[in-house]
C-alpha cells in the first residue's frame, strides 16, 4: 500500500544496487542473475479445498468455509450453466486479500523455508523492504532479492564461479546440448540497441537457462508453473555489462559504472566510457558511500504503448455522436493517465512520442471532421487548447515537441545519443504551445523529494512531542504537496478510518475484474496517496501562449455580449484542469 508501482521500480533498482558487493564480478565466474517471469494460470489453479484448509490457518473457520464458497458456485450466462469447482472468482470483493495470502505460499514453495525467513527477518522486527538484518545472512544463499507483484516474480541471485558452474553442470546432464544450441531462443530485450541487450554467450546462455529449469522445478504442475515464453533471464557478468528487466510497464536497464570504467571487448567506447545525466535515466547510490554506483535507464515497454494506442482508439471509435467536450475530456483522461504513471520513461521512447503525435492529431482531425471541414485556418490552436471558460476544449497537448532522432544506421546497433530531431505538431512561429510534461516532476526527483520530505516531517514531529505541542500545517508549510505519499495526507479528515483501509492498492488493481470502465488511475488513490500531480500552471502558460485572456476574447463573439470585462465569465465551476 505504501508503494505505487513506479517506486516499486524505483525500490528495486536500488535494493540491488544496494546489495554486498552486488556489481563485482571478477573473472573467476562471479555473476549476478535476475529471473522475471510469472505464475501461469495462477489463479485458475487455486484448489478450492487446498485454499480452505490455509485460510483456517489465518481466519475463523466459518469464514474461511465462506470465501471458499464463495467461489464454488454455478455461473450463467444466457442460457450457459457453468460450476466454478476449481479456480478463484477474481470478481470477488476479497479476491485481492485470497491472491496475496496464497500468493505467500507460492512464495514459499520457489524460495524454501530457511531462506524466506531470512529475507523476512524475525518477528518481532521484521525487515525493511529489500535489507538484511546484516551481511552474513544477505551473501549466506545465492538468492539475494526476491519479489511478487500479483502474479509476476522477479528474483535476483548472485553466484561465484563455483556455484554457477555446479549449476550448469546440474542442468546439461539432465538436458545436453552438444550443438550449442541454447542461444537459439533465448529471449532478449530487443527495445535496447544491440550492445545494451544481453550477449548471448555460451556460458552466460546456460546458466540462465539453469536457473529458470531449477525455479520452474521447485513448482508443482498442479498449483502454478512457470513457461520459459514469458520468462525472462538476465545474466550481469564479466561479460555482460547490463541488467535488464521489465516491471509495472517500465523497461529497466541497470548499467554499473564498473562495467563503464573496464574497457569492455568488442563494445564501441562511447557507449559505456561516459556517465548519461538526461530524462529518464535514473542515478543510484549507494547508501553507505553515498557515490552513485549504477544508472537505471527506463523506456515504456511496448505493451503499455499499444494499450495506450487502443486506448485512443476505442475513444475515437465510440465517439459517433458525442459532444467535442466530451471527446477533448477523454483525451485529456487518457493522457494524463499516461504521462502521470511513466514520466520520464515517455521521454527515451520514441515509439511512443510518435504515437503521442499521431494521436493527438487524430483526436483533433475528428472533432474537425464533426465541424465538416478540416481547413486548418479554421481551426487554430486555441480552438483546441485554450481552458472551457474562454470558448476552447481545454485539450492538453503532448504532440507539439521536438522527437530526438538517433541515426537510423548505427542507432540499432549502439546508443548513439541523439543526432538531429524531427518536428511533431506544428504550429505558428511565434506560438509555442507548452507540453504537460514539463509541468509533471519526474519521478527521481518525486522520490528523492519524498524522503527528505518524510525525514524533514519525523524530526518535526519529535520536536514537537518533546514541548508537548501538536504539529501545525504553519510547520509544514514548506513540505506541503510533496512527499508520497503527499504529507497533506495527514491532515485528511478521514485519515483514522483510511488507516484501516489495508490491501486498498491491491484491491483498485481486482476493481478491473468487477467495473467494466477502464480506470486509467489503477495505481493511485488520491484519498490516501493525495494528488500526485498538478496542472495549474499548465493552464496559466498555455493561456499566455495563446495570447492571454484579452488576446484570445478579441478573436471571439465576447465583444457583442457587452460585459464590462471578462472576469464574470468563469460560469462552470468545474472546469479546472
């Protein structure tokens, strides 16, 4: 709950950065591993007697037969009849609460016994997120990091040259591969360009492949099991300067500035000799040396593109006879949704900058299309942009940028940087229409803010226990609408009974299974992580780059309705971004 998917991510990349000596691997061997991949079929393999008997454990045995009975139940549709005998019901308003119980179960079975209570830690003071109650026990095991997201597992392993080798040897017994053949199949990040993949060298190849057949072997085929297509193993080596994974819709590539400063074979210098400081690259340090020790570079990853595509697309189909209002709003919807969850990832990805373009323009050539003329001297920008109160759609806009272009022969091959870019919307020369995502705070700094937010608040609080006076919003003022979640969430009148409101963010993720809507905001809740952003000042640029309020109402019918000036105008209350 505490977490929105982004700073999961974030959490992540820098729990293994963070990690006893995570990024030295010598040339005995040494590597590090990340396996993603998720339990197939998960939950329509919960046996429902099985489910019975473990829920007893933690809840009465009355309402424990009630859940599990809860699922045992006919369901018609039409004139189908259908009994649910095996399987969970995702619609169920306890569903989420089933999924991460039995969820824990499953943890068990991959991680054994000994060492999932060691990545818990003791009872009485259980661990932090991703640390250790001290070295021994972090470096005692090769599994170093473990976590779940619903059905999704990523775990990290690091292995000497002994360990890795034992393991291979495991494996090519039991599956031998005299032609070499392993790299044939091997799923890659194909979104990086060629030397930022992984390299698919025998060695590296195997013991990937080792260690996914002995996870998938800890799984009994009748509960859950994983499948090599939708599984992902990333070896970091002396071989392989990068780790790359996907989490939440973020494509992830954590590159050590060890691997930058050993002059790597066959990689071209310029890639791996510089550190990057742009958008979208994020910088983690390590807490003891507080150096910066590895950058995370992030894209979407191609599924969120085309979700956001169909998206647009299913707006544009259903809008027969809808209002432009209407149209101009779901837009807006859609694309703070976007913008809101990824940030800076939008920005390293081109595909979906392009999309942005392309779609902008499409919701704009329907609306001109209802008007039957698609001249564009009929249709400036501030048709289009300018806020409701002064006559316009109050459309956001991401379309009018400049798209960094790489060069289309080397970009492919190696991280060129950009060479030249190409134009997105167009518009007047002198008109320059300001793009939301330079009024979104990315999510690095969002993070960085947040901690010294909450460290800042925890001293003030203690300050003011010790005079015996109660904390006022005048002490907080400067920590005001920052933080997540946001520190305004303290003054919530309903915070006591939001406290009791556990497993909400897991829950808002099932709500898809029982709403039919499409809920572009699944990941937050503004009750309990407050407003996560704010467009205000958007909307103030946007109307001076139109030309200010006089500017705009000089091109419009305002002069004929003879009021004295423009400031009755804001008649519908609710039409702040």
């Amino acid at each position: 709950d505490s977490e929105p998917p982004p700073l999961l991510v974030y959490k992540w990349c820098q729990g293994i950065n963070n990690l006893e000596d995570i990024w030295d691997v010598n040339e005995t061997g040494e590597s590090v591993v990340l396996l993603q991949s998720q339990f197939e079929k998960m939950y329509e393999k919960i046996d429902l007697t099985v489910l019975n008997r473990l829920l007893r454990l933690i809840v009465d045995h009355n309402i424990a037969d009630y859940m599990t009975a809860k699922n045992n139940v006919s369901i018609s549709y039409k004139d189908m009849m259908h009994t649910n005998a095996y399987g969970l019901i995702r619609g169920l308003q306890f569903a989420s609460f089933i999924v991460q119980y039995y969820g824990l179960v499953l943890d068990l079975l991959v991680l054994g016994l000994s060492r999932a209570s060691e990545i818990a830690g003791v009872p009485q003071h259980p661990n932090e997120y991703l640390a250790y109650s001290d070295v021994e026990t972090e470096v005692g095991h090769p599994i170093r990091l473990y976590t779940r997201y619903l059905d999704k597992i990523y775990i990290l392993f690091k292995f000497d040259g002994s360990e890795a080798k034992d393991l291979i040897q495991r494996y090519l017994i039991e599956h031998p591969d005299p032609n070499n053949e392993n790299a044939v199949g091997y799923r890659n990040k194909k979104c990086w360009p060629r030397d930022c993949r992984m390299r698919l060298l025998k060695r590296d190849v195997n013991l990937g492949r080792a260690i996914f057949w002995d996870i998938k072997n800890r799984l009994p085929r009748s509960i859950t099991t994983l499948d090599w297509d939708n599984s992902f193993v990333s070896v970091y080596s002396s071989d392989n300067p990068n780790l790359l994974f996907d989490m939440n819709g973020f494509e992830v590539r954590i590159q050590p500035m060890r691997a930058n400063r050993r002059a790597i074979v066959g990689g071209s210098g310029s890639a791996f000799g510089t550190t990057t400081y742009k958008d979208g690259v994020w910088n983690l340090q390590n807490e003891t040396t507080k150096e910066m020790t590895a950058q995370a570079h992030l894209r979407v990853e191609q599924e969120a593109v085309q979700a956001f595509d169909n998206r647009i697309r299913q707006i544009l189909m259903s809008s027969g006879a809808t209002t432009f209002t209407k149209i101009a709003n779901k837009w807006n919807t859609a694309l703070i949704g976007l913008m809101t969850y990824y940030r800076e990832a939008v920005l390293n990805t081109q595909e979906l900058l392009d999309l942005l373009v392309k779609n902008e323009n499409k919701i704009q050539t329907r609306i001109k299309i209802g008007l039957n003329s698609k001249m564009p001297s009929r249709f400036p920008p501030v048709v289009f942009y300018c806020p409701k109160e002064l006559g316009g759609l109050g459309m956001l806009s991401m379309g009018h940028v400049l798209i960094p272009q790489s060069d289309l022969r080397y970009s492919k091959q190696t991280d060129t940087g950009v060479t030249h870019f190409r134009a997105g919307l167009s518009h007047d020369a002198d008109q320059l229409i300001p793009n939301l995502f330079r009024y979104l705070q990315p999510w690095e700094s969002e993070f960085v803010d947040s901690q010294r937010v909450w460290a800042e608040y925890a001293l003030k609080r203690q300050e003011a226990n010790a005079q015996n006076r109660r904390l006022t919003l005048e002490d907080l003022e400067d920590s005001w609408d920052r933080g997540i979640p946001r520190i305004n969430t303290l003054f919530s009148k309903d915070r006591h009974t939001l406290a009791y409101d556990r497993g909400w963010r897991c829950r808002t993720v099932f709500k898809q299974y029982q709403v039919l809507r499409v809920n572009p905001f699944w990941w937050t809740h503004q009750r309990h992580d407050g407003k996560l952003w704010n467009l205000n000042a958007y909307r103030t640029d946007m109307i001076q780059a139109l030309g200010g309020v006089e500017g705009i109402l000089e091109h419009t019918l305002f002069k004929g309705t003879y009021f004295p000036t423009w400031e009755g105008l804001f008649w519908e209350k609710a039409s702040g971004f």
